[in-house]
C-alpha cells in the first residue's frame, strides 16, 4: 500500500489519484505528490520533515497544528495539503534566523512558558499572528488570540508572558 505522499520523483502506484502540490514553505518553494486526502499537518510532519508541527487532536481542539497561512494561523490537522498548494506557509521552524531566536521563542525561554513543549509550536504561531497585527496587546488580547490552543502543562499565564515579553522587544526593536 502506497503512503499519502511521495517524494516528487518517487514511482506512484496508478489506482490512486495524486495531485502535484507547490507550497512555499518557510519561504522556500517545496513540492510533493500527495493524495488529494492527505492533511497539511501530515504533509509537514512526514512529507517535509518539519516536525514542530504537532498533530495532537485531528479535531481543530488543541492547536497544536497551528501554522501561518498566508499569514493567518490555521489548524494544519483539519486542512487538506492541496488545499495550500500555490499559498505560503510558515511554521515554528521558519521563525529563527541561522543566527538568533524570534523574540516569541526568546520569550518563552525568559518567561518559562514551556513544560512539556508539546503545545508551544502552535502557541508560537498564533502569538506571531497576533503580534504581526498588534505590538502592543493586551493580556486579554493574548488570551483571546491564544484560545483555540490548549496546554494542558502551565496554566497559561507564563505563555501570556512570555507573548508580553516578546511583543516589548519587537517594540524596541522597531526604535
């Protein structure tokens, strides 16, 4: 039995429908054939190696999956790959330059917003959505653009933080 997706130029079996999707991904283009039910999530996690993505639920219930979509946060688990194909999409591994950590992977480093890491990928990616359109939020901002992610580790107020914490060094940045 053939998996979802295929390496590009890999032999594909003739009775399933595969569909050739370009993503540009972390800014750079990458191209699979994939069946048209295989999920982003998947796609990422096995197809692209890019395992910050976490599938948790497959239901949009923890967030987990959260990846930027064109520039908005998107539950990957509940997205079909061809469903991006021609778009842009970001994941945790796209935040860090080669030389330096994003301030939201600073922040939850300084302000201990991570137990267990499960969640922290999709935390990150809807905290970037909100710090793209806000600097300068609100606890409650926060919480609201956090609410369809879930730890089940901290209790959130060291992850609201740790949003806080970077939104004022992007801030200082921008002096």
């Amino acid at each position: 039995m053939s998996s979802l997706y295929e390496e590009i130029n890999a032999p594909l079996a003739s009775d399933i429908p595969i569909r050739r999707v370009t993503i540009n991904v972390n800014g750079e283009a990458r191209t699979a054939n994939v069946e048209p039910r295989l999920l982003l999530a998947h796609l990422l996690r096995q197809g692209f190696k890019l395992t910050g993505t976490h599938s948790g639920c497959d239901t949009t219930s923890c967030g987990a999956c959260t990846v930027l979509f064109d520039g908005r946060p998107i539950k990957s688990c509940t997205m079909f790959a061809v469903q991006a194909d021609g778009h842009d999409v970001q994941t945790v591994e796209g935040l860090a330059s080669a030389s330096e950590l994003h301030p939201l992977q600073e922040g939850f480093k300084q302000e201990h917003a991570l137990q267990c890491g499960f969640c922290t990928p999709g935390m990150m990616m809807a905290a970037k959505a909100l710090l793209e359109e806000n600097l300068n939020p609100t606890e409650d901002e926060i919480r609201w653009a956090l609410s369809g992610n879930l730890c089940r580790c901290t209790g959130y107020q060291n992850i609201v933080k740790a949003v806080l914490w970077a939104a004022e060094k992007m801030r200082a940045e921008l002096n």
